[in-house]
C-alpha cells in the first residue's frame, strides 16, 4: 500500500516576499535597516530558495498575544516620544524629466514636496519611512504625480485641479476649477502604530494620482532586459 504523499507547498515568489518583508516593518518587528536591508536583498536575488532564505532571516513574531500587545505598546509609545530621525524637508521635482522614487526604500521627510512641471514624479510609499504625522505637498502644472500609499496609513487628500486632473482614494475632480476633500482611516492590523499623511494637491494642467496598494509598485528586469512592473492590488 503506498503511503500518501504530502502536499507541497508553493513556491514563495518575489512579490509575496516583499510583502512580507514590508508587512513586518509595518507591525513594529523589524526596523527600517533591516527592510532596506532586506529589501536589497530580494531585489538581487533570482530564485525562490533566495527569497525564502532571505525571509527566514528575519526575526519571527512571537506567538504570546501579551507580548505581541507589550511590544506594540513600547512601538508606540516609542513614536510618540521619540520622532524617527527623519529630515524636516525633502523635494523631489521635475522641471522636464522624471523624479521617481519606486526601486528602493527610502525616507519620507515631515514635510515633503512632489513637483512636476513638465516631468513625472512618482512615489512609492511601501518603500519608505513615513513619520508619524507627515505633510505632502503636491503640484502638477503640465506634468504627472502619481503616489501610492499602504494601506495601512491613514491618509487626508484635500485639492483640487484647474483644467487638469486629480484622483485622490478612488475619487475624481477634473474639469475647469474643481475642488474636493476625501480622508481614509487606512487598514491596519492592531499592533501597527498609527501613521497619518495629509496630502495638498493641486493640478493645473497636469494629473495627480493618490492612490492605496496592497503591494510595492516596483520595476522589475526582464528576461529581455527591460523594466517592467511587477502585478499589485491598488484602489
């Protein structure tokens, strides 16, 4: 009589590799340089046996929902009293070009600017540290802007376009002067710290997209060597 066979499992893929990695820099467990770090890694990495070697790396959640619930409670008491070092300013702009920050993790500055003129501008905000409360100024005068948010980030979009556009949460306002406000509480799991953005945007000829993703919005090489998107759930 043959004995069953066990089932096995899938293999673990790029995308719900950095999943992973980011949705435990999200819950407190890993710090920002262990992201980066981690980040870098699967992005180098090529095989399966190398994403799952990299994830098994990290430190693994503990399985006490007292401790889960301490730790989250030292997280935040952290963030309240002791601001990330993050810098006070920071601007990405393109007069006629691109300022695209969607490869690597980054910073997030407590106030920062995205301004295109002529060029494209667009942030990856799974890849960054966000401050706790944080300011996004937006401005597009022919050019585009395109941000992508966690959804565990609570986000407040107030703005408006001139004959251009601007989509903020799945909402529209385009047309000649047209003004809106939309807020989201965002998703997130009980023992994430809460983080809130406020984005001001305003579209004068140009499109400026605020959107909420499951998954980093990243480049990825081809087999022929082009860079293409990986798949990712946005809203």
């Amino acid at each position: 009589m043959m004995e069953p066979v066990p089932p096995v499992s899938p293999a673990l893929t790029r995308p719900d590799a950095l999943r992973d990695v980011r949705g435990r820099y999200e819950r407190g467990e890993i710090s920002f340089e262990a992201f980066r770090e981690a980040f870098d890694a699967l992005l180098k990495s090529s095989t399966p046996a190398e994403w799952r070697e990299i994830v098994d790396r990290l430190p693994v959640a503990s399985q006490n929902p007292l401790a889960d619930l301490d730790a989250h409670v030292r997280v935040t008491e952290a963030l309240a009293t002791e601001e990330p070092p993050l810098p006070g300013f920071r601007a990405f702009v393109a007069i006629i070009g691109e300022a695209n920050r969607t490869r690597r993790p980054f910073r997030l500055a407590r106030t920062s600017l995205a301004w295109a003129t002529i060029g494209e501008v667009k942030l990856d905000l799974t890849l960054a540290e966000l401050p706790t409360n944080g300011t996004l100024w937006i401005f597009a005068a022919v050019g585009e802007v395109v941000i992508s948010v966690p959804r565990s980030v609570a986000v407040t979009v107030r703005g408006g376009a001139v004959i251009g556009e601007l989509h903020a949460l799945g909402e529209s306002y385009a047309g000649i002067v047209s003004f809106g406000h939309e807020a989201s509480t965002g998703s997130r799991a009980a023992t994430q710290p809460t983080r809130h953005l406020t984005i001001n945007a305003l579209a004068i000829v140009g499109e400026i997209q605020v959107r909420y993703v499951d998954d980093p919005v990243m480049p990825q090489k081809s087999a022929a060597g082009e860079i293409e998107s990986l798949p990712h759930r946005m809203g």
